[in-house]
C-alpha cells in the first residue's frame, strides 16, 4: 500500500475514504470534514499499483470486474462524490501530471473520426437496445441536456422545454426545411415537423434511427421526417435552419472545422443554425480514460476557446451563444436515479458488468457538472451579421406563443 498511501494522503482531504486492502487491513485518509465517506474493499494485491499509476480508468475497471468493492451500502457515486470534491488534490500529483501531459499529446489521434472510424465509435454507444435506454430515459427519449424552469421539475417537462426552446431559437415556420445533424431518438424532429417544417434528420446509429421511425410514425409526422443514415460530412442540400443537438462532442478536435464548414455550407441564403453541445469552462483538455475508452471513444468535450476559433476560421457569425450550467446535472440526476431505480431489470437485460460500468459513468458525468468545469452552451451561427434577429426578446416571444399553442 505505500505507493497508494502516497497518493491518498495527498489527495484525500475533504471527507474520508478507509481503504481495506487484500490482507484486510483498514487504512483510513482524509479530514472526515466537508465531503462524504466511503469504504471500499481491494481483493488483489496488483490493485493498489495499477490504482496509483492510473485511478481514474482502473477504479472504473476495477468496480466493473469485481475486484473492488464497496462497504455499508456505498456505491460508485458515493466513491466519486468523494473524488470531485478532492479533484484538486488528484490533479496536483506529479504522477497524474505526467498522465495528462501524455493522454494531451496524443489527443488529436484519440479523437480522430474519420468517415466510417465515427460511425463505429458512435454505434459503440447508441447501438444498444433501444428497451435498455427507455429503462431510465423519459417518455420523450431525449439523451441530451433537459431546460429546467426549476430544479425538481419533471424530466419529461424539461426536455419539453428544451424542444420547445430551441424551436423558438431557430423561429421556425410552417414549410422551412431543417436538417438536424445528429438526430438521437428522433425527439427534437418530431417536434419540429409539429411545427410544421419539414425535417431532415441525419444519424449513423441504425438503432436510433429504426427507433426515431417507428415513434415518429406513432406521432403521425412521418411524412414529415427524412431520417438518413448518412455522415454529416455526407449531407447535401440548402436548409432554411441547420440544428445539432449533442453531436459536436463526437466530432473530435481535429474535425471542428470540417463539422462547421458543413454547417455553413448547408444553410440557404438568410438561413442560420442552432448548436448545441457540452462544453467545459476551463482550457482546452483531453477526455478522461473511463469515458474515452469504455463510454465514448473519439469524443471530446470543447473549450468555447476552441469552438469560437472554429467559426473564426470557417467565417460563421456567432449571433448567440446561451450557457446552461446546472441544467445538466439536474438532467443527469433524474436519469442515474431512475437508472438505480432500474438497476435489476438493466443487468438481466445487459449484465452485471454492463450495469455497474453505466453506474459508474451516469454517477462521474452528473458529478462533473455540479463540481466540474462542464456546462452546455447553445450557439446561433450565420453567414451573414443580420440573419438572426438582432434583439434576444425574439426567442422569449416565440417561446411564449409555441407554449400557448401546445396548450390549446
């Protein structure tokens, strides 16, 4: 335990985490002051040298496998409260400098998603049984960052509101045509084509898209919707509105500027787009080793300094750009709650290894929007300075009128 000890004594401040390693002695670091306490149980003597080498992915590993533990009803959220309120601590050590120094070197070739490598990064995460994701998903099936009014409100009213929101943003009308890179279930769509415009909805998830049919055929805009199977770098045409919901942070760093020239090279003359995508608050980074190897492989979550110097580069007007900062961790809260609720019925379906690993992924995501640097921001681009209404109250007017119509 001496390399661990090392590590812990150091990192370990807030709260208290006891250590029981494989001869079963109790080793205990941190105040038990200001953050929770956790014990976990070590079954093999390796454990304690991979942990010190590299935490972050083997702790994950570790939990998925079996070989680390948890005592008196703890689990992986607990483990990882613990280590979001001591992130600072973690980072600090020199070993963990190095690692990051090392995963930041090559993070170009970590995130490299060519045509055909993006599809099968993609599947990895989205290709999963559409009856798994509708476990602990609400009944709208959106997978993105919920608008709440309040923090405790409904999930399936607060992904309403974000469909509604970004409605209002793009000020779409009856005939527009929209294409949507990156449609996920098909939600945000289906409520445009209600909307009366008339969508072209792109995915490289089979999935997803034989889902988005069969529920936009039960909604009855099919008719509507033109779900395609296609790269977004594939995509062609000219659109009145381009949106993008949750799909930029699949594009990877070295791709940015092919993911906005799309973008612009879609839009009709007066036409503008609408992103929106996890960012972070902080520097450029790179994508922690859990989630780049087990949860989203060829993923990136930007710096706002490395989107705008994208648009800079490709010549987009950045007309808006809104911050969600809590939004998410509310909307991650609701899904690892219902998720836990689900738990039995998750790993008869998937596993147990299966179950414990998205544990381990809803519980480090939620936590790294309420004590990390993430957030979500929403951009509108366009190619000229006035396609977009240059006075905000636009969006808020045509919030309230989409809001009445709904209710009629």
């Amino acid at each position: 335990m001496r390399l661990l000890s090392n590590l812990l004594k150091r990192f370990v401040e807030k709260g208290q985490l006891t250590v029981i390693d494989a001869s079963g002695q109790r080793h205990v670091f941190g105040s038990g002051v200001d953050g929770p306490s956790v014990t976990v149980r070590m079954h093999d003597k390796k454990l304690e040298k991979e942990l010190f080498f590299n935490p972050e992915l083997v702790a994950a590993e570790a939990y998925m496998d079996g070989r680390l533990t948890f005592e008196d009803g703890a689990g992986a959220f607990e483990l990882l409260h613990l280590f979001s309120v001591n992130r600072k601590g973690l980072a600090a050590h020199p070993v963990q400098q190095a690692l990051r120094r090392a995963w930041r070197s090559v993070r170009r070739f970590q995130q490299a998603n060519p045509v055909g490598k993006a599809k099968e990064n993609v599947s990895s995460h989205y290709d999963h049984p559409a009856a798994f994701y509708r476990l602990w998903l609400d009944e709208t099936m959106a997978y993105s960052c919920a608008y709440f009014r309040e923090p405790d409100e409904p999930l399936a009213d607060a992904q309403r509101n974000k469909f509604r929101h970004i409605a209002a943003k793009l000020k779409i009308t009856p005939g527009m045509t929209v294409a949507e890179i990156g449609s996920g279930w098909g939600g945000l769509a289906i409520y445009l084509a209600k909307c009366g415009a008339h969508v072209t909805a792109i995915n490289v998830s089979p999935e997803q898209l034989a889902e988005s049919r069969r529920i936009a055929q039960a909604a009855g805009v099919a008719d509507r919707i033109d779900f395609k199977e296609i790269d977004y770098r594939h995509l062609q045409g000219k659109f009145d509105r381009v949106v993008s919901i949750g799909m930029m942070e699949h594009v990877g760093v070295s791709h940015f500027d092919d993911y906005f020239t799309t973008v612009r090279n879609l839009l009709a003359p007066g036409g503008y787009a609408m992103i929106h995508a996890i960012g972070r608050m902080s520097p450029p980074g790179t994508t922690g080793p859990f989630i780049r190897k087990y949860i989203f492989p060829g993923g990136y979550v930007p710096a706002l300094s490395e989107v705008f110097a994208s648009t800079e580069r490709v010549g987009l007007w950045v007309d808006d750009c809104e911050v969600l900062r809590l939004h998410y961790y509310w909307t991650i809260r609701a899904w690892r709650r219902n998720f836990m609720a689900k738990r039995a019925e998750v790993d008869a379906m998937m596993g147990e290894r299966f179950g414990r690993m998205w544990e381990f992924y809803l519980a480090a995501v939620e936590l790294g929007f309420l004590h990390g640097s993430n957030m979500v921001f929403q951009l509108l681009l366009s190619q000229q300075r006035d396609d977009v209404p240059v006075i905000r109250d636009f969006i808020v007017d045509e919030e309230r009128a989409l809001l009445a119509r709904e209710h009629l």
